[in-house]
C-alpha cells in the first residue's frame, strides 16, 4: 500500500499528467489505505470472527474480480461484500472501494 500511494503522489509531480484521472483515482487510493488502515487495526484484536466458508469465498471472489478489473482497466462490477462480524467498517470499505473503482475506471 506505501509502494501505491508513493507512485501516485509521484503521478501527481509529473509534468505532463493527466490532472483529471489522478483527481478521480484519488477516491481509489483512499479507499485502499482506509482498507489498510482497519485491517491493521483489525488484525491486532483477539478475538477475530471467522467468516463461514461461502462467506470467505464470496470475499475471495469480490478482491479477485476487483484485481481482474483494475489490470484490464474496467469497471468491476459490483459484488454483494458478506458481513464481517465485528467490523462493519470493513465491509463497508470494501463496497466503497468497489464503487470507487468504477468511478475511476478506463482512466489510466
């Protein structure tokens, strides 16, 4: 996540740039440090929830599709995010970025 904010704020110093698609993937870049961030926090907890198996492969399947989409510069198409006992914040973020991702797509 620092290698990405680094290359973007490097994006932003670079003359000629693309004003416009770096201003609608910051929203991008903010969701994934926000992710970051409370996973982070997440993962110091004890007693951490776990997800039931059709929850955890609806997750896999979300960040996968998500990936998929931001290599072929698509829009991705937004999947049900499973609720994470505990850390609504997360799942929250996770939709975000999915939202995020389509806003700032095809711009790159």
């Amino acid at each position: 996540m620092k290698n990405l904010s680094l290359v973007y704020r490097t994006a932003l110093g670079e003359i000629p740039r693309n004003q416009k698609a770096l201003e609608q993937l910051w929203s991008v870049i903010f969701s994934i440090e926000q992710l970051g961030f409370l996973l982070e926090v997440a993962s110091r907890k004890q007693d951490l929830p776990i997800l039931k198996d059709d929850d955890l492969a609806q997750l896999m399947l979300v960040f996968e599709m998500m990936a998929k989409s931001a290599k072929q510069m698509e829009s991705p198409e937004t999947r049900r995010v499973p609720e994470i006992p505990g850390f609504p914040q997360i799942q929250k973020e996770i939709g975000d970025l999915q939202v995020a991702m389509q806003v700032g797509s095809g711009l790159a």
